[in-house]
C-alpha cells in the first residue's frame, strides 16, 4: 500500500460470487489468487504478473449489495478526514475502523460516489506497487454532479483539478500537490451511479475484452483510443462489477 497521503493506495473486487469473479479475474487478467492470513481470517488476494498483490476479493459486507470495486485512499487521519467528508456534504457509510492493516472508513461524495479512506498499521510495511502488466493504472471519478464533487474533495482532502481537453467532453486531472492522483468527468451514462472507476493496465486490450466477454463479462460501451494516450475499454465482470482496462501508448 502506498505511503503517501492523498493517493490511491489499494483496490478491492467487492463480488456477490467469489468464486465466480476469481475465475474470471485469473482469466481476463492474468492476476493470480493468493490466499493471505489476515487476522483470524484468509483473504483472497490478486497478485499482478510481477507477484505484487494490487486488490483483494471479498463478498458484499451485507444483503443486497450488487458487485463493485472498492478504492482506497491513503489519508493522514482516517477519523478526520471522515468527519470533514460529511461536514463537507458527504455521507459516512462505514466509520472509521481497525483492520488487521490499518484503519479504513467508507464516505460518499455529494453525488453519492463511495470512496475508501486508509491508514496503515504500519508505515513501514508499506507496499509501494509499481507500473507493468495488471497493475491499477489510473482512478477517476464519474460523477453525476461534478462541481459539487470537485468542491467536496477539495475541502475535504485539499485536492486540486486542472482541466484537460477531450473530444468527449471536459476531464479535469486530480492532484495532491505536484501530484497527480486521478482524474473527474461528468457521467455519461445516465443509469449508473456515481462512482470511482478502477483501471487496470494491460498489454493488449483488446485480446482482454474479448476474454471478459468470453468469461461471462460484457464490454459496456465501444472500445476507444486517445491519440498518444492509450486505447481503452470499460468492462463488468461475469458477476456485476464495472473496471476499465487500458493499453498505454509507448513512449518514445
């Protein structure tokens, strides 16, 4: 998990068949399951290709809780970042809470988008995941109300956004500092929520989407490319849950 505060520092396949999504996910990705000790308990862990675990799987923590990923944002305070998410117009969906690992909540923003807050056991301990083939590329926000969104991250964690020309619309680039942490758009799809799309970094997207569909899955809009950028496509696995997979144009 990363140690610095203000980025996304770990991911988790939030699945209403485990066992179903660990198929698919070994698959599509190419990730493989570890089982791992934690606590009293054995969570399932996705290790990339380089043998770096990049998310966990679990069942919903309750009844009637579709698929989904989960993402999780390092912070300073867990307690006091979740406070000033709702005092800032979030909800808090899970308070703050000891883990084996550290400490996390759950809190929405204003449009409803649910975000994760993490702070490690044990900084020292911190796993610093790098790039390469299966690891979490990019995180960006799809919001059903932006500007509120926007203004709510900034008051809460003291993020900025800069905005970035793109056919589809405008996208603004998150950044912690002279960081970037992720990007914001305004929702194009009118049945989804808001939420915070996870996108895993793959060598050949296209050979990824036809396993997804193949496995159970479904491509949810058609594939595209960002001259210079990547070529990409939003995927849901064979049991509900909505990821991006992108190819990254080389550089140079």
């Amino acid at each position: 998990m990363a140690s610095n505060n203000n980025e996304f520092c770990w991911h988790g396949v939030i699945s209403t068949d485990t066992d179903k999504a660990k198929a698919f996910y070994t698959d599509v990705l190419g990730w493989t399951a570890v089982e791992t000790p934690m606590g009293d308990n054995v969570a399932t862990m996705f290790a990339a290709a380089d043998g770096v675990p990049r998310a966990h799987l679990m069942a919903p923590p309750m009844e009637g809780v579709p698929s989904h990923w989960d993402n999780y944002l390092k912070v300073d305070d867990v307690d006091a970042r979740t406070a000033a998410a709702a005092a800032n117009g979030g909800n808090v969906v899970v308070p703050g809470t000891d883990i084996p690992v550290g400490r996390f909540s759950v809190v929405t923003s204003p449009s409803g988008a649910a975000i994760c807050f993490f702070h490690e056991a044990d900084e020292a301990t911190a796993n610093n995941a790098g790039g390469g083939e299966g690891s979490i590329h990019w995180v960006e926000l799809h919001s059903k109300d932006l500007d509120a969104d926007l203004a709510w991250l900034e008051s809460t964690l003291g993020l900025t956004h800069s905005e970035m020309p793109m056919p589809e619309g405008k996208y603004y680039i998150l950044a912690s500092g002279d960081s970037q942490i992720g990007g914001a758009m305004t929702s194009m799809n009118e049945q989804a929520p808001s939420m915070w799309l996870t996108w895993v970094s793959v060598s050949d997207v296209d050979a990824v989407a036809d396993r997804a569909k193949a496995g159970g899955g479904q491509l949810l809009a058609d594939m595209w490319e960002v001259p210079g950028i990547a070529r990409m496509a939003i995927l849901m696995d064979n049991t509900g849950g909505v990821f991006g997979a992108i190819t990254p144009t080389p550089r140079g």
